[in-house]
C-alpha cells in the first residue's frame, strides 16, 4: 500500500511537471507584456522569441539575443528594464520595420539573453548594444529606448557618439542614484502578473540569475 501510494504521489508530480512544461511552451508562442489587460491576438509576432528573426551575439561574458526586422538604415530598438521586455515594443517594430533594418535588443539578464559574470550596469550594457550594432552594421544608427532602454541610450551615445545618429528616449528623465529604492519581492512581482514572469523565467537561459539582475528581495 505505501508503495503503491509513493508510486501515485511521483505520478503525481510527472504529470504536473509535463502540464508545466507544455503551459509554458503554449505561453511562448503568445507573449504578453507586463500588465497587459488584453489577450495576445493569436497571429501575433511573439518579439523577443521570433526564430525567424533571432539571432545571438557573444558580447564578451554574456550571449545577448536581438531580432532583426525590415531593410534599410539601421534603428535600434532597447525595451525598458526589470519588468520590461522586447515584446513590449512590438508597435514600434511593427511600424520602423517598413522603412529601416529594427535591431529589437533583449539587455542582457531579460529574455532570452544571458546575464553574464558582471554587474548589469548601463555601460554594461551600451557596450553589449554597441557590440551587435557593429556586427550587423557599419553605418550609424538611430536609437530608440524606453526607461531603461533609454538610459542605456545615453550612455551608448557618450561612449560611442560615432555609433549613434540620433536618440530617443520615452519615461527616462533625471535620476540620481539612491533616489528610488526598489523595494519589491518576489511574491509582490508575480502577484502583479504571473504569466507574465513565468513567460521570461521560460525563456531565460539562467533563471536562476533572475533575483540577482533585477534586484528582487526574495
């Protein structure tokens, strides 16, 4: 009998363990972005897991994945941080991708690109930028960036002003370091939406770097 009972309760957990995984691999063909009210449109481009368009970059300590999209001036497109991903930018890369060559960037520890052993920081990051931006073009491009993304496009544009043709940032204003802590855990974040965060731990090579890329009390 206990057997018996040890023998279902593993059952048990095999099952659950499968309907997990087929969950999460229905979820990555219909991405949502943070807080989105409305269900995603079934023949949506799920952005930021498009094998057609997905590409990786070796920036040095991290694999970094961006989409390419569209022919013709190179544009840039950087999500916003934490709680923000490529897929959020969809509208934009729907629209610019009729007349330039989109770079949609997944900064690294979002998505599907890795963390990589240094800190996350925005030089960090404008170096990874600047390193695809190289490797897929050798004109100039325009940048555009939302919170995050944006400050990261500042920091691209002082390192690297020959890299950059003009900027646009969205919701990334002044901000003095220490000014806004960031005080949410875990259970406060998956509490908001958690597909959403269930989605980016399925497409993250290292999951278990999340807490420590966004910051996250436990």
């Amino acid at each position: 009998m206990k057997l018996f009972i040890k023998r279902s309760g593993m059952m048990v957990v095999i099952i659950s363990l499968i309907c997990s995984l087929v969950t999460n691999a229905q979820d990555l063909k219909h991405l949502r972005s943070f807080m989105q009210s409305a269900p995603t449109p079934a023949g949506a481009i799920p952005y930021g897991n498009n094998l057609k368009a997905g590409h990786y970059l070796n920036t040095g300590n991290a694999r970094v994945y961006y989409e390419l999209y569209g022919k013709g001036k190179p544009f840039v497109i950087l999500h916003g941080g934490v709680f923000g991903s490529t897929y959020e930018m969809g509208r934009f890369i729907d629209s610019l991708s009729k007349n330039y060559q989109v770079i949609a960037i997944s900064t690294r520890g979002h998505g599907k690109s890795e963390m990589g052993t240094t800190e996350p920081t925005y030089e960090q990051k404008a170096n990874d930028v600047n390193a695809i931006v190289s490797a897929v073009t050798k004109d100039s491009a325009i940048v555009l960036g939302f919170s995050d993304g944006g400050y990261t496009g500042y920091y691209l544009a002082g390192l690297f002003p020959d890299k950059v043709k003009k900027l646009i940032t969205i919701g990334a204003g002044e901000w003095l370091k220490g000014a806004r802590p960031f005080n949410i855990t875990r259970k406060d974040a998956f509490g908001l939406d958690s597909l959403y965060w269930k989605q980016q731990l399925a497409l993250n090579p290292h999951p278990e770097k999340f807490d420590e890329m966004a910051g996250i009390d436990q």
